[in-house]
C-alpha cells in the first residue's frame, strides 16, 4: 500500500487486503506452525530467498508479517521484522551489525532494563556498550572508534520524558560510517518518525503504544533501507558472503531489504525470537486506534504535568511539553503533535515519599509498563533501574525521589484527584 496515504489511513489499511480465501476484512490470525509447499521446486525457491513466501512460523507468518509491513509503513521504513518483546528487538537490531570485539555507543538515558541488556548481557556475545550523554555531541564523537558498529538512544528517553536530538545524532554517525538505531516506543511513529531525522534503524517495544492495552508483548525493528551496508568492511554479515546462509551477500542481492531479510532467514532462525501470531493480531488492532489514543495520551500529559508543576509537594517534573522544560524548543520542532505521555516527577520527601505515593494511589496502576490506556506509575530506583548504583540511577533519570508517571486516557479530572490524595498521603 502507497505510504502516501495519511497516517490515519495506514493504520487502518496497511499491510492487510481483506483475505483471498475466504473474504474477511480483518486480519486473521493463522495460527499454524507450518505451510505447504507446492512441489520440491518451490520449497528450495523458498529456502534460497529466490521466492517470497512462508516456510515456518519461527521465520514468518502472515498475520505477523501484516504487523511489520504496517509498523514499516507507519515509520516510512523500507521493511520490518517482529519478534518477541522490545528487548528481543534490540538484539535483532543489533545482531546483523556487531561481531566480537564490537562496541556500540548508547545513550546514558535509557530504560534500565536496556542499560542491564547492554552493560553486561551483550558482553557475552562479545559485544559491549559506551554509555555517554547524547546531548554532549562531543562526547559521542569522542566515544565512537574503529569497532563501532551504531549509535543507539531513545526518541523521548524513558523515563526521564528527555528528547533527543535526532538530527545531531545522525550526522555523527553518518560520518563515522555506521547507523543510528532509535528506540521509538515512547514517542510512536505518530509522534515522531526517526528516519526522517537520519535514523537508519528503528526499534519498538509493542508492548507499549502500538497495542496499548496491556495485552501483549512484542517488538518490531523497521530498517529505513538508505544505509549503504557495502560502503565500508564493517557489516560483513550483510555486505559480505554469510557463512549462516551458503554464502548468500545479502546486501548485493537484496538491496534496501538486506537487513529485514537477513533478520528473518538468520536473525529469527537461529536466535528464534519470533512474535505470536495471536500477539500480532492484538497489536494491529491496538494500531488502529493508535492516533485516537496518543491525542488523548499528550492532552491528558500535558495538564497533568502543568498541575504537578505547580504543586507545592512536587519538586520538578521533567514533561518537555512544559515551557520550563530545557527540551521543550526540541519537542516544540522534532514533535509538533506533542511531547509523549511519559515523565517523571521528584517528590519532596525522597524515596520513603515515593513509596507511599505508589502505595496511596488508588486509579493508577503501579505496574513495571508504560503506553497503557490506563495511567501507571512506578518508583525506578526501587524496581527498573534498581539494578543500578545511585550514580547511574541519578544519571539515567531515575533518581531515589523520583518517580514515572504513563498517563492514560481516563478523565483528566479523575488521574489529578488520585495524584492529589495520594501526594497527601505521602508527603503529610
């Protein structure tokens, strides 16, 4: 379907044609493990990339396809892959690129589960992690070397609500030869899409947004198709003959879909981090409504932030909608439609004051998630980030008195009367 279309329309159509057996105008879910071949010709055309089709629900599957040609669609990207969960699709994103003794750069403000996957799962493949501050350029300069493979960050940095800049990014990476991969969860492809801003890769947790309703857990990684893999010998996975795939160059005879296809005939065969057809049913019709959704999500945001700024229990709220934000003129031109619906706020009282904000608030839920309908709350430096010293949790965002709010799309009135007794309670 033409990515003309307004974004509106792709959501709804995109990736999907009403089913040539039997008609229905919804997806189905094809829950199957195995496909038919025609003949013996077929299924070797099939296993050598020569054709197009389905071979094995751990490779793909046509209702998790439909998912990744409307993510792709969404974010303006040439091709997609879904996998298993939001980490799973770091792995996926990074696995093409990185050999032993390979590094990437990435953002100091992360999620804390991905500065966990990165400071130390990832050196078990060999790989390993820079952690600067992207809004230091210089920095980032100075941090990438010959065994850099990407730059990696976050749109709207959880959980601080940080933004970043994009643009800057990419320029960095252009020049060292090497991509910038963005995670995207919290900003969604409504809000912003990063390959318009020099991203070459973009991750998802679907989990978040793109379902929406706390259903599900998945993640989609949507290449751009504009890196040149060949231009340099540091990708020989995709610019080189792959051992995993009897000497198959992927990027001399795919092109623009090199990454995708690489992804699924080596990523999801051998790492086998595949997404459930039922799962990716759920998230394409969580999609749907996706716009619907982040207008209420950033309304809802940006009052609720406005109230906690002017509370006299809230020592800082860290929403770049609000002027006072130091990200605000970025999230005024990177995301004219608005600056998400994840912050934190610091609470007067410290850490003990956090607890009992949690435990007094009676309409959020206090979950380990973000991008629901409902509005969440959690204390990072008790749960996500408490893997981490009080330095790097303070450097990520998630300092002891602070605490992330996911607004939902209830009454607005409702989720600031909740936060209004329960700010009582914890700082009486």
């Amino acid at each position: 379907m033409s990515t003309t279309l307004g974004f509106d329309t792709l959501a709804v159509h995109a990736g999907a044609e009403p089913d040539p057996a039997t008609g229905a105008r919804q997806v189905p879910i094809y829950q199957t493990t195995a496909y038919v071949f025609r003949d013996a010709d077929h299924a070797a055309k099939l296993f050598n990339l020569q054709e197009v089709g389905y071979i094995y629900s751990r490779l793909t599957n046509p209702t998790v396809s439909a998912l990744a040609n409307r993510v792709a669609a969404l974010e303006g990207g040439a091709g997609a892959v879904c996998c298993s969960s939001g980490h799973a699709a770091q792995l996926m994103a990074l696995f093409p690129l990185m050999q032993p003794g390979c590094n990437v750069v990435a953002s100091s403000r992360l999620y804390g589960g991905t500065i966990q996957q990165f400071a130390n799962t990832i050196r078990k493949f060999g790989w390993s992690a820079k952690f600067v501050d992207t809004d230091d350029l210089l920095a980032v300069e100075h941090a990438i070397d010959e065994n850099t493979r990407a730059v990696f960050c976050e749109t709207i940095a959880n959980p601080g609500g940080y933004v970043t800049d994009l643009d800057a990014l990419a320029r960095i990476a252009d020049q060292a030869g090497i991509p910038l991969i963005v995670d995207n969860t919290t900003a969604t492809p409504y809000l912003c899409r990063p390959i318009e801003h020099g991203a070459t890769l973009v991750v998802h947790s679907a989990t978040k947004y793109l379902t929406g309703n706390g259903t599900v857990t998945g993640g989609v990684v949507v290449d751009s198709g504009k890196f040149d893999w060949s231009k340099n010998d540091k990708f020989p996975s995709l610019s080189q003959p792959e051992p995993a795939y009897h000497g198959l160059n992927f990027h001399g005879a795919l092109g623009a879909m090199a990454f995708t296809f690489h992804s699924i005939a080596v990523g999801l065969r051998d790492l086998g981090m595949t997404m459930n057809p039922q799962g990716a049913h759920y998230t394409l019709m969580g999609i749907e409504t996706l716009s619907l959704r982040m207008q209420r999500h950033v309304e809802n945001a940006m009052t609720v932030a406005q109230y906690l700024e002017q509370d006299p229990r809230v020592e800082a709220v860290t929403y770049a909608g609000l002027k006072s934000s130091p990200y605000n003129h970025r999230a005024l031109s990177m995301l004219p439609k608005g600056a998400g619906a994840l912050f934190t706020v610091s609470v007067k009282g410290g850490y003990d004051a956090c607890v009992k904000l949690v435990d007094s608030l009676k309409l959020f839920s206090h979950v380990a998630n973000l991008g629901d309908t409902r509005s969440l709350i959690i204390h990072p430096a008790s749960t996500t980030h408490r893997q981490l010293d009080e330095a790097a949790q303070i450097k990520a965002g998630a300092a002891p008195n602070v605490v992330r709010l996911s607004i939902g799309i209830e009454d607005v009135r409702d989720i600031i009367a909740d936060l209004d007794q329960a700010l009582t309670a914890a700082t009486a």
